[in-house]
C-alpha cells in the first residue's frame, strides 16, 4: 500500500502484463459462459462480479489509483456507489410493469 | 494508497499552497471528469435493464459466430491497447520520447481496430432491420434504442479518445506537452476501456445464442 514510483520498472512492467492477462482470461471465462448459455440469474451474478473485478484491476493498476493519495479514493469512489444505489431505487418497479401495461 | 499526503508547495493550506490530492490539477479534472461520465454510462445501463427486465420480450440477436467472437476480440483490441497506453505512459515518464509515441499510436490501432468491427457490426445489424425505433425480429422497439445509446456513446468516446491521443502524441513528440499529459490522456483511455467491461457482458453476452 505505498506509493512505488522508483519502482524497478522492469518488475512494474510484469506486474501490469501480470493484471492484463488476468483481464483477458477473466473476459475468456466470461464468454465460455456465454457459450454453455448458463441460466439468467446464476450468469448475471457471474458476469457482474466478474466485471467488477476486472473495473477495480484497471482503476487500481491501469489507473494507478492503488498509488495515489488515498483522499483521491474517498473522495471519488464512494459517492459514485452512492449514486448508484440511489439509481437503483426504483429498479424494482420493474418487474411489475408488464403487468401494468395496457392489454 | 498513502495515508498521509498533501502536496508541499511551500505555502500554507490558507493561502491555498497545498494540494490535497497530490496530484496535478489537470489530473484532478479529468479524475472528476471521470466519475461524472461513470454516473452517466452507469445510467444508461441501469435504464437498459430496466426496461429489458419491464419488456415480455427481448430479442437475441447475437449468434455465438460471429457476434459473439466478433465482440470478444474487440473486447481483447480494447484490454490490449489498455496495456500498451500503460507502456506508453512508463517510457513518457521515462522521458523516452520515441518509445512512448510508437506506443500511443499501437494504443490508437488498437481503438481505431475496435471502432472499425463496431463499425462492421451495427452495418449488419442495421441491414437485419434494427433501428432505435424497431426491428425486424418484431420484439420491443427498447432493444434498438437501448443499444444504439449505449453502444454508440461508448463508440463516440473510442473515438475521441483516438483523435485525443493523436494530440498528445504530437503534442509530446514536438515538446509542446509535458509527460504528465500522456498519462492523463491514458485515464481517458483506460476509463473507455472500464466501461466496455460492463457493456460487454450486459448487452451482448446476455443476449447470446449459442447453435
């Protein structure tokens, strides 16, 4: 958790080829789901994990958040999850409003 | 992360000499910039499940071959041309100027290669009949319009980001931009990379059929 900018650069370099072959074969496991057509439910949880993985990967290495000032990181991150949930309020509605429709 | 860490720019936090974030303000505005646009593609997503989750029907249009395939190496030019903007950013801050403009512009082929598939795909899929306002597989018009937004915002931004790091490339090789300019316009790049990791799984393979 500290700042390694006289890092060795040859071992920096690893560490991102390291974090770019993770991206790529978490997106390989991802289509292989596709491929044996999981069911919804089980798939969607999968897939979004997956992804949220591979989003904290890029913003901490590719980004470099990992290695700035941590009040960089309070400051962003948890107002954008807020945001979200706040998105997600009305998300329920839904899966009613087939029902709703006009016939 | 580090726990500590105002910048010391020698004047007191009253006078306005310190810098909470250690970082250069062009830096922080685009780190801001960043999460507005985050909200926004999170927007579009959350109203594309909405309404595919709200519609009795939602069309599939995506064949395993070769939508499917066609996406992932998309996928796979967008993650690739992530790391070598990474390369790009290591030799700039190196100060090595050729290195690091041969890596943006096999950062840009990499953009231009995703844009150029994308391309192809909504030219096939416009033939097939899809429209923001229809289709042909007579399911809910939502589909097109859904993906013609999400897609072509995450396209429009591909794009941008190519003639972007066209600039700064120039830019930097010429000595008119400071390295500081490659690795900000790399967040751009690495955040269009981001987003294409959520409407990869979401909007193609979610709608996959496989035979």
């Amino acid at each position: 958790m500290s700042a390694n900018h006289a890092h060795e650069h040859a071992e920096s370099n690893r560490l991102y080829l390291v974090v770019w072959g993770a991206l790529l074969f978490m997106t390989v496991v991802e289509v292989f789901l596709a491929y044996i057509q999981l069911p919804t439910g089980p798939m969607l949880l999968i897939l979004m994990g997956l992804s949220v993985v591979k989003a904290g990967l890029i913003v901490a290495y590719f980004m470099h958040l990992k290695f700035e000032v941590a009040t960089l990181f309070w400051c962003m991150v948890p107002m954008w999850v807020l945001v979200m949930l706040l998105l997600f309020v009305f998300f329920p509605d839904s899966f009613r409003a087939s029902d709703l429709r006009f016939p | 992360m580090q726990s500590h860490g105002a910048g010391e720019a020698g004047a007191a936090a009253w006078d306005g000499g310190v810098a909470p974030f250690a970082i250069p303000s062009k830096k922080l505005g685009l780190w801001l910039f960043i999460v507005s646009d985050a909200i926004t593609f999170a927007a579009l997503l959350i109203a594309y499940s909405y309404v595919r989750v709200a519609s009795v029907e939602w069309p599939k249009p995506f064949h395993f071959y070769p939508s499917i395939i066609v996406s992932s190496v998309m996928t796979f030019c967008l993650l690739t041309s992530s790391i070598t903007m990474v390369m790009a950013v290591a030799a700039a801050k190196k100060g090595q100027v050729g290195s690091a403009v041969k890596w943006v512009f096999a950062t840009m082929g990499g953009g231009l290669a995703f844009v150029l598939l994308h391309a192809n795909e909504w030219h096939t899929l416009i033939e097939e009949g899809l429209r923001p306002t229809g289709n042909a597989w007579g399911d809910t018009a939502l589909f097109g319009a859904t993906f013609f937004a999400l897609t072509g915002l995450h396209m429009t931004h591909v794009t941008v980001g190519v003639v972007v790091l066209l600039v700064l490339a120039l830019g930097f090789k010429n000595g008119k931009y400071p390295a500081d300019y490659v690795e900000i316009g790399g967040l751009y790049w690495h955040f269009v990379d981001l987003v294409w990791m959520f409407i990869f799984p979401l909007v193609y393979l979610m709608s996959a059929v496989v035979g």
